[in-house]
C-alpha cells in the first residue's frame, strides 16, 4: 500500500505536536493509519485533525473513521453469549489487517498457536491504541495459552528492531516516514531486551514477521480458514466474552456496548 506521508501527518495535527511524539507513537501512528485504510469504504478520506474533537488514542469503535455520514454506524445487537467469531463479525469486521496477517502465516507454514497469535495482534485496537501490545495480551490472556498473549504483549517492541534470522528488516517505511535518527522510549527499549533473551521470542517475532508485510488493500481475506483454529486454542467461555467474570470480561463488555454512556 502507497502511503502518502502529507496526509499521514496531517491525521497526527500540528507540526509542533508531530514533532514532540515519540517513535513508537509515530509507527503506532502508521500502522492504525494504514489498518484504517483498508477498512475504509471505498473512496473514503481520512479524517482531518482540524476540529478533531477525540484524542487520537481512542479505539476505532468510539470514533468515526474516514469520510461518511455524520455520526458512527449503527452497530448490530451482540448475542446474548457472544463467541469470538462473533466480535470478529459484529466489532472488528472487516479486520482486514489481521486477517492478512494470520493468512500468511497459515501460507508459509507458522504453527496454530503463531496463527492465531497474527490473527489476535491488534484487535484491542477497536478500544484503544496506545501500548497496544499491553492491552492486547490482556484482552485475550485468559482464553488463550500462555506464551500468545505474550507473543501479542511483546510484539510491540520488536518492530523496531530487526532479526536477520528470520528475514526480519527495520522497516523502510519507518525511516521515510519518521527519520533515521531517533531512539525508542525506554520501555520499549527495555521490553525489547527482555524479549529477546526470552524462551518465547520467536513467538512474538513472527508475529511482525507477518505483520508489517499485511497491508495489501486487495487481498481477499476471510474468518472461515481460522475457525477450527480457534476452536482447538481459544477458550470461549460458556457465558459468552464479557459475561463470564474474568478480569477482563470488562473490556469485552465496552468492546461490545461502546455506545454504553456510563
């Protein structure tokens, strides 16, 4: 996908705010720009900073994304026990993101747990944007084995940080977009570390390795190739997400009621 970086930076306000953003929140910036723009409408814009009247942190759920009528979309009643496939076809849709992402590494041969850790990468992104790894892995940790939720957690840090073993480059894009003279935060610097003496590295590492590379705007994606997948790895509570008491139940609830004022 071409990205024109005028109006990349015209989503991010004024100049003077651009420039006091640190990196991962300009490649944040980046990523939630083009995941937006594959699932824009057609011959949809951008929103433009002016008048903005939402912080840009603000999950995709809560504001109106792109051109179009003049407030969000009526959403669809979620069942009374929803499921996964449920916020996948009623909250998340068209995900065309991670959905790319997980058909690669379905394509290329990545174990179940690799596939579906691509496929959960960045849905938090519906609730919120900063620190996505972190909410990520919280939002699925119950319900999914232990070292997806870390690979989710952890793959955050290591986009800046390339692996020559896997294939895995500094983007280019990063360096067009955002300059080549720049050093992480501290604490992405710091979760890099850790994750890269970690037994589970490679978990989180493939996950950019089928990440950044997943924003083919015609690419034709679908849930169906992934439903065995979630079935034998993801454990779908009896009440439905959000209604079964875990600690983060509440974060499904706001997922799947964010027109709820209070």
């Amino acid at each position: 996908m071409q990205v024109d970086r005028r109006t990349l930076l015209a989503t991010l306000g004024a100049t003077a705010a651009i420039e006091t953003m640190p990196s991962e929140a300009l490649a944040d910036a980046l990523e939630h720009y083009l995941s937006d723009q594959l699932d824009q409408t057609p011959g949809a814009q951008q929103a433009p900073a002016v008048g903005r009247t939402f912080r840009r942190g603000v999950g995709s759920l809560f504001v109106l994304q792109g051109g179009g009528p003049a407030a969000p979309k009526q959403l669809e009643p979620m069942p009374p026990k929803p499921t996964l496939l449920d916020f996948f076809r009623l909250r998340f849709a068209p995900a065309n993101h991670v959905l790319q992402s997980a058909t690669r590494a379905m394509k290329t041969g990545m174990s179940e747990e690799t596939i579906l850790a691509c496929l959960l990468h960045d849905v938090v992104l519906n609730l919120i944007k900063p620190d996505h790894g972190w909410w990520g892995a919280q939002l699925v940790e119950p319900y999914v084995p232990e070292k997806v939720s870390w690979a989710i957690r952890y793959h955050q840090a290591l986009r800046f940080y390339p692996d020559p073993s896997v294939g895995y480059e500094y983007p280019e894009m990063y360096h067009s977009l955002f300059g080549r003279d720049y050093t992480p935060s501290p604490h992405i610097e710091a979760a890099y570390k850790y994750a890269r003496n970690h037994k589970w590295y490679m978990e989180a590492r493939l996950i950019t390795v089928n990440d950044l590379y997943s924003f083919d705007p015609n690419a034709k994606v679908s849930i169906e190739p992934f439903i065995d997948i979630i079935g034998r790895h993801f454990k779908q509570p009896k009440e439905g997400l959000g209604n079964d008491n875990s600690p983060v139940a509440h974060m499904w609830r706001t997922i799947a009621n964010p027109d709820q004022p209070l």
